[in-house]
C-alpha cells in the first residue's frame, strides 16, 4: 500500500503546483534542519527596474543605455531584463554584439559597434581595481538596490542602480520555518549591503553575500558537514550547483530551465511559502506508511 500513498501524495502536489521528480529527495524533506534560499527571483520577485544612473562626466546617457542594453539583450539574468526594458521604454534601437561572453556571477563584456563594453559587478571592479565614487555605491546600496557598473574601452561610464521587491510570501514561509524550528539561509551572488537589507527585511538567520556559483555548492556541503539535512532553494543558472548538492533541491518555476533540470521538486508558483508545503506533505505521506 505505502507506494500508493506516494503516488497518490505526488498527485496532490502536483494539483498545489509542486512537482516531485526524485521521491527519495521528497521523503527527506520531512527531517529538514535548514533552508538555503538564493535572493534574486526566489525571494525576490527578480523584476529590476532602474531606479539610477550615475553618469561619469563625458559620457552620455542614451548611448550607455544603448551599449549596456545591446549587451544584455544576450542574458536572461533578471539584472539583464531590468536594463533591457529600459532601453525598450526610451525606444533606443539596440545592436547585436560581437564575442559577447557572459562573466560567471559577475556580469556580461561583448563588442557593440566596435567598441568592447562590459556591464559588471561590484566585485569585478574590486578585483581589477577599477575606481569609482564608492560614496555614491554606498548610498544606493545601503537603500536596498542592486548596482553594476557599464565600461566602455575599459573605463567607467556609469553607475547603475536596480530596485528588485521581497516577494511578500517570503515573509509568510519565513515566519513558517521559524516555527517549525528550521534554519533559514540566504546566498547571492549579490552585494552585502543589498543582502543585509533583505536578510532584516526577512529576519533570516544567517546570509552569505557575493559569492560565486560554485561558492553556493561548496557552502551547501558545509552545511551538510555541521550535520545539518539542507534544502537549496533557487532559480538561477548560477543556482545549479547547489541545487545538486543539496539533500532536496528545489527549483523556482518561473526560474531558468538548468535550474529546474537539476531540482528534486519544482516551484510552478514559485511561491516560496510551498517549500513549508512540501515538508508538511512529505511528513503526512510518509507518517501514514509508517
Ligand atoms: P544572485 O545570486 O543574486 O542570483 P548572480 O550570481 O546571478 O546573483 O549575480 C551576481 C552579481 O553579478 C549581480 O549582482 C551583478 O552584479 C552581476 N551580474 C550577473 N549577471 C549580470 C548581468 N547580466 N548584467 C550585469 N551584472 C550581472
Ligand atoms: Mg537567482
């Protein structure tokens, strides 16, 4: 009988939105110690919209919209939609770049009309010790938003600045877990400033900040290695290493398809308040076989 109770348990997620492609994943799910959850797109809504842009002397802003957005056009990165959309609203008619290249957790460089440009991270900057007014990256990071830098030929030409909402199920599934004595975790490739305004706004238990994709999957093993039965929570590219390494990986539906490849169970809502519906549903299944 128990193997009916499973099938029959992955027909109702299913009808909830909660797909279960690896069942042994799913019976885990009702022992979990701690949740990883990455930020953009999971608990956030990952819908940037450009609140900012700083212009350096000299350089004009259409044409760094033009340049910065014929390169994203390329990424489906929420960070690249929001810049994007930007250029659509101003009706600016973007180019297709040359040897456009995608920087791992930190950006995106190609050639647009001849001329190389990159759109990138704070931590890009810092490693290739390119400066910038950090006083003004402070201000608009202390405020919640994500920033990026646009160069052209290697040399700054402006300051980027995104707003992304906390999606207000978090709130719910945070509250939930707290219950259910769970640890809640954040990872993002993210400045720490953005990270920390999210983590208070969410009342996480523990965030790690700009941390690379493989960074992610060797953090879900340390967790495991305190002890600890961890679920990985994502929906990024960026995200998939971790997802694999976690004891359940799950996937946000509305996220990117090598993320939903590698999950254990798939958020079609993506609605981070079904992670708690997943542990109760793999405890009332697996209780009644018991
Ligand atoms: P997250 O963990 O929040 O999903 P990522 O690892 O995807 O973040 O990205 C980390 C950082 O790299 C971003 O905050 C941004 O600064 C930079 N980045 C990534 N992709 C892009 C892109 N398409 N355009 C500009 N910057 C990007
Ligand atoms: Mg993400």
């Amino acid at each position: 009988a128990a193997p009916l109770v499973v099938a029959r348990s992955t027909a109702i997620a299913a009808k909830r939105g909660l797909l279960i492609r690896n069942r042994a994943s799913f019976e885990g799910a009702r022992n979990l110690d701690a949740i990883v959850f990455d930020k953009t797109g999971t608990l956030t809504e990952g819908k940037f919209g450009i609140t900012d842009i700083k212009m350096v002397e000299s350089s004009e802003e259409e044409e760094v919209i033009r340049l910065a957005a014929s390169l994203e056009a390329q990424s489906e990165h929420p960070i690249a939609r929001g810049i994007f959309e930007e250029a659509e609203k101003r009706s600016i008619k973007l180019t297709e770049p040359e040897n456009f290249q995608s920087i791992t957790g930190k950006g995106l460089k190609g050639s647009v009309d001849g001329k190389r440009v990159m759109v990138v991270s704070p931590g890009y900057m810092e490693e290739e010790r390119v400066s910038y007014d950090v006083d003004t990256y402070q201000k608009l990071s202390g405020e919640g938003k994500t920033v990026v830098f646009v160069l052209v030929e290697g040399e700054l030409s402006a300051m980027i600045a995104l707003a992304d909402k906390v999606r207000e199920s978090s709130k719910e599934a945070m509250k939930r877990l707290k219950e259910l004595n769970i640890r809640a975790m954040m990872l993002t490739g993210d400045n720490k400033q953005v990270a920390n305004w999210v983590a208070k706004n969410l009342d996480l238990d523990e965030v790690y900040a700009e941390v690379l994709p493989h960074q992610k999957a060797d953090k879900i093993n340390e967790v495991k290695e305190e002890g600890m039965r961890v679920a990985m929570t994502g929906d990024g590219v960026n995200d998939a290493p971790a997802l694999a390494n976690a004891d359940l990986g799950i996937a946000v539906g509305a996220g990117t398809d090598v993320a939903m490849e590698t999950a254990d169970v798939i958020l079609v809502k993506s609605n981070p308040n079904d992670v708690v519906s997943i542990i109760a549903l793999s405890k009332a299944t697996y209780r009644k076989m018991i």
